[in-house]
C-alpha cells in the first residue's frame, strides 16, 4: 500500500473520474466513497485498478456483525488496498468484518473510523451523548479496533498522537481533515497541513478537495505530496 496523499474521488459520475485522472502520469493512492460508489458500482474500480493506482474502498460499514461479515466478504472480491468499517458497531461487529474479508483477500487492509472529522466537542456531547473528550473517545474505539485485530484507524490528525504513543507506530492512523496552509476548512472542524500530520503520527493522510476542486490538481496534488513526504 502506497505511502502517497491519498486523493479522495469526491465525484458522481465515472465521466468525471476519468477526466481527472487522465491528468496525471503517475501512480495514485485514490478513496471511493459513497457518493462515488453507491452511483458507479464496482465496474469503475476496475478501470482505476487497470491505471496502477491503489483504492481506499471508504464505505463505513456499520450494522449487525452477519451483515458486516456478508457485506465485506462480498467487498473483498474486489481489487480494493484499503476499506473500513465504523468502530461505533462493536468488536463483534468488526471481527465479523475481519473473518469476511479474509476469505477472498486477506491483504486488504482494514481500518475502523474513531469519530469523523467533522465532529466537535459539543456534538460530541449534546448529539451521541459522549461525555469524554473527543481524544478519550477516539483513542477507546482505536484500542477496541486494534484488540479486534483490525489494521489501524480513521481519526483526525490531532489525535493521531495520542493513538501512536498508545497503540504503536505500526497501528495505521488514516487522516482525512488535511488542509494546505490558507486553504478552506469547509465542512472540516479538526484539521492539520500535511506537514503537521506527519509530525503528529499519521500514517496516512486524505486530501479532497484542496486538489479536486483546484484550478491545477496536478501542481496542487505535488505541492501536498512534498509536504506529506518531506
């Protein structure tokens, strides 16, 4: 799995996928997610594959643990490097997820989310009635993730500290809420530049739409990618 930006194909159409991928002549770390996967299917992984680029399949799958077992041994047919699940299900739930997706693909990786990086403090609180700190919340879900077998964690950079001096170097640390310096935070609330990412631990960072929806995503994508690799 490529240690690369990960580049999320926030998009609705294949169409529009292509297009933006035919500007690059490089291998990519790309997400798929609901929006992208729900209107395309499957058929448009493939394609991706077929240009060398690897896939964070990022469909959060959060249900009874039969049904996350049937869906991620469905999901691991597919010629996908990354997926998750919500640590919010329990440990059943994700080591039904885990016992599913080995039975086609066991070098898939995966990954629970913590809480999202769209989540404050307050909602925290007041909406899923959470009465920890949002660092006390991500790291029990990280520590429930990892004793359930599973790869590592979503979670914002900001705890991504906390969870590598906890839980190890080794323990993936996905972080979405990455913004360039004087770049929009736009619906993110706990957000670091690449560059402080790495500091903090994460293993992996996702970036969308400071590449996606600038005017040169190539120069824009670069420009993240030496602050990412140093």
């Amino acid at each position: 799995m490529k240690n690369l930006p990960i580049i999320a194909l926030d998009f609705d159409s294949t169409e529009a996928v292509n297009q933006f991928l035919d500007q690059f002549n490089e291998p990519l770390f790309v997400k798929i997610g609901m929006e992208l996967f729900y209107q395309t299917g499957p058929q448009l992984i493939a394609s991706i594959k077929d240009r060398g680029h690897d896939i964070f399949l990022d469909l959060k799958l959060h249900d009874i643990p039969n049904t996350v077992g049937k869906a991620m041994e469905g999901l691991s047919k597919l010629n996908v490097d990354l997926v998750n699940v919500h640590a919010a299900g329990g440990s059943e739930m994700m080591k039904q997820a885990l016992n599913g997706l080995q039975k086609h693909n066991p070098n898939i990786k995966l990954i629970a989310v913590t809480q999202l990086t769209s989540t404050t403090e307050t909602m925290l609180h007041n909406e899923q009635n959470i009465q920890t700190s949002i660092e006390e919340a991500v790291l029990n879900y990280a520590t429930l993730a990892q004793s359930s077998g599973l790869d590592g964690i979503v979670c914002s950079p900001l705890e991504a500290e906390l969870v590598k001096q906890e839980l190890g170097n080794d323990f993936l640390k996905v972080t979405p809420g990455i913004r360039p310096k004087d770049a929009s935070s736009d619906d993110q609330k706990r957000i670091t530049t690449p560059e402080d990412a790495k500091k903090l631990g994460s293993t992996h960072i996702v970036v969308g739409r400071p590449i996606t929806k600038s005017e040169n995503p190539v120069a824009s994508y670069h420009k993240i990618k030496e602050s990412w690799l140093g």
